[in-house]
C-alpha cells in the first residue's frame, strides 16, 4: 500500500471530527510530500530543527506540530512558524515558548502533556500538578500563549484494558480542566498501536507515523 492509500484507510476509520496528525519523523521530504498530495496537511515531528528544515523547504501551508520532548534552548527555532506544541510539561517551557512567541508577535497553542503511561520515561505532568498549575492562575498572564488542551501516551503493552484504562484518565482529567479552561477542545490521544481505543475513550486528535509511513528508519 502507498502512503497515500494509507491515510485515505485511517481517515476512514476515523470520525471526521477527529483530526489527523501524520508523525513524519526522520521520514523524508519525498514521502511527506507524498501524504501532501494525498490532502494531508498537518505533520508532526519530535526534533525541533529536523522540523525546521522540512518547514523550511517543504509547501507553506502545511501545519507543523512539535509532538516530542521539547528542550528550552531550541523553542527559538520554531517560534515562527510552529502551529501547535503537544509535549508542554513544564511552566518553565511554558515561559520560554511565551517569551519566543511574543518576540514573533504570536500566540503560541499548546497542549499540556498528562503522564499516564506506568513506564517512568515518558515526561508530563501529574494530575494534582496540572490542578496546581491551572489554580495558579500563570496560564493567563502568559499572554502570547494559548491552552488548546491535554496531550498523553498510553504504556506501549499489548494489554488493551490497560492502555483504555489510561485513556479514560487523560479524558477525566481534561473534562476536569475543561470546567476552568473552557476554551479547551484538543485531546490529543492514540497513536498507531492504539488509536481505535484513543477515539472509542474521546480522543479529539490523532498521532500517526508508522501506520502511514511504514516502520521509521533508525537514528
Ligand atoms: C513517534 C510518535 C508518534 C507516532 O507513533 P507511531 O506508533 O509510529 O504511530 C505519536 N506520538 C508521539 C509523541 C511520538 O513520538
């Protein structure tokens, strides 16, 4: 199967409210071009300059999404152009996207990344700590900053009560917040492993690399 014949088999089996984020990550220009002619838009990447290189050469309109870790001394280098930041799990990384935003004169949408998963290396914030830090009242002194919502990932398992379970978490806790940030509607959940769970437990927006692009090449 092409890619393209790829994203035309998820997008069917997604609802369409759901939105796709094809993960293009160490995947080449010429197969990201290949999802672009296939109507995709919306790209996502996990190195900040690997991203600005793609943006940099590749067609203008595409949205491009930060889905990995994101280190403060790299924010300055998508300030410009990035469409929205999945992996916030700091106050300190939401000051500095802040202050590179304003210098863009932009506001900057990001999503607060939830731990969920048991395995101890993936990064995010607790539930009490998103309750503090929602509490604080800081979200809305960063003005150049915009809170769509929650991101997670699920502990990479084979036991899908497990992986639902989590979901259903990630998906409390963003009604829970919903009822502080009420202009919230992104809940970023599900990847290729586990999207069809993600959507069933109210995932709003997808992440998929290999189910699109086949498995990735080594780094
Ligand atoms: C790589 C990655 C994905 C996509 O993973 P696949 O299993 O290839 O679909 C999704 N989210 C994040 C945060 C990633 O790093």
């Amino acid at each position: 199967m092409s890619i393209a014949d790829n994203i035309n088999k998820i997008k069917a089996e997604i609802p369409a409210t759901v939105i796709l984020v094809a993960v293009s990550k160490t995947k080449s220009n010429k197969e990201i071009l290949e999802a672009y002619h296939a109507g995709q838009r919306i790209f996502g990447e996990n190195k900040i300059q690997e991203m600005t290189q793609k943006w940099s050469e590749l067609p203008k309109d595409i949205e491009w999404h930060m889905i990995g870790h994101v280190q403060r001394n790299k924010v300055k280098y998508m300030a410009a152009y990035v469409g929205l930041v999945h992996g916030v799990d700091s106050l300190k990384l939401l000051k500095e996207i802040n202050k590179q935003a304003k210098k863009e004169q932009r506001v900057i949408s990001c999503l607060l990344q939830m731990h969920i998963a048991e395995e101890e290396t993936k990064f995010g914030f607790d539930g009490d700590e998103l309750k503090a830090l929602i509490d604080s009242r800081v979200l809305q002194e960063l003005e150049h900053i915009q809170i769509k919502g929650l991101m997670g990932m699920a502990t990479f398992t084979d036991n899908t009560s497990q992986i639902q379970k989590e979901f259903k978490t990630l998906k409390a806790t963003y009604e829970a917040i919903k009822k502080d940030l009420p202009g919230i509607t992104i809940l970023s959940m599900g990847m290729s492993g586990d999207f069809p769970i993600a959507i069933e437990e109210g995932s709003t927006m997808v992440r998929i690399g290999s189910s699109i692009f086949g498995a990735r090449n080594k780094t």
